[in-house]
C-alpha cells in the first residue's frame, strides 16, 4: 500500500504582501530595471523614438590618446576618434576608465553632447552616425589623487566596425 505523505502549510503569504520575509516591499525592482533598459535602448537609438540607422557596409574605426602634463601633477589627455572606412560608422560607442589615483577635473564635449559619466571612474558616450573620413576630439583634464603609476584605458566600437583601443600610463608624483 502507498504511503500517504502530509503536508502542512505553516505560513501563507496573504495576497499583496511584499515579496521578502522581512516586510519591505520590493516590488518596484523590476519596473525599475525595465524603464533603465527601455532608457539605454533609447538613448542608442537617439532617444527621440526614430529607428537606428543601418549600416551600409563595414568600416574602420581608430582611436588614439595622446596625453600631455599640464603642470605639477596635473594632465590633459585628448582622445580622437576616426572613421578610416568608406561607410558611416552606425551607434559609435566610447568609453574611457582611469585608475583610482587619478581625478578627472574637467571633460570637454564632443559633437554637442556632454559625454554619461561612469561614477568617478569614466565616461561613455554614443554617436548614431559617424560618417566615413571624420574625426571628432574630446579632452579633458585630471590630476593625481596619490602617487604611483596609474592607467587611462579607452575603447570604442561600432556596429559595423571592430573595436579599437587606446591607453596611457601617468605617473603621479
């Protein structure tokens, strides 16, 4: 003969109740995540709901950074971008990190627009069509928050195009 197995419900959610066992209500973390998806799509779509361009073919894309000292402990780097290839690059991304002992003390704009600081540790921005044969700089300034030897890494990418990245190393004294 079957075993009968019991079961005993001890505890039961009422219907709205929040979803953790210590009564805060978390519901809203998945709206949350949502609307910052739906925005990051839009902002590499443009952000003003018109379709992404498409590309017309592969092309290259170049980064350089060159870095000058400016004073004591102080720099200025210049970042440029350049489309070598024959078509418009499509959603140009580029992002740029320095290390810890590095303080960023001012950024530049580039094709009108102010570039997404990333905490305190870089900035991204994104370019919808870069068209074939243009070159666009940004600069900015740092200086060092303590000393050693410290990195500033940039990359950026297309969807037509291969990554590429450049980097500088400042020593702080």
């Amino acid at each position: 003969m079957a075993d009968l197995v019991r079961i005993d419900v001890v505890h039961a959610l009422p219907v709205g109740a929040p979803l953790r066992y210590d009564g805060r209500d978390v519901r809203w973390i998945p709206l949350t995540v949502a609307a910052a998806a739906l925005a990051l799509i839009a902002a590499a779509c443009g952000g003003n709901g018109d379709s992404a361009p498409t590309p017309e073919g592969p092309t290259t894309i170049s980064l350089t950074k060159t870095m000058v000292e400016s004073g004591q402990g102080e720099f200025r780097f210049t970042l440029r971008l350049t489309n070598e290839g024959d078509n418009a690059a499509v959603n140009l991304t580029t992002s740029d990190f320095w290390d810890a002992g590095l303080e960023v003390t001012a950024i530049g704009s580039v094709e009108g627009q102010q570039p997404k600081a990333i905490e305190d540790r870089g900035f991204d921005f994104i370019l919808r069509e870069f068209a074939a044969g243009k070159s666009v700089e940004l600069v900015y300034t740092a200086r060092c928050r303590e000393s050693g030897r410290w990195t500033n890494a940039a990359a950026a990418g297309a969807a037509n195009a291969d990554p590429s990245q450049a980097s500088v190393t400042v020593t702080c004294p």
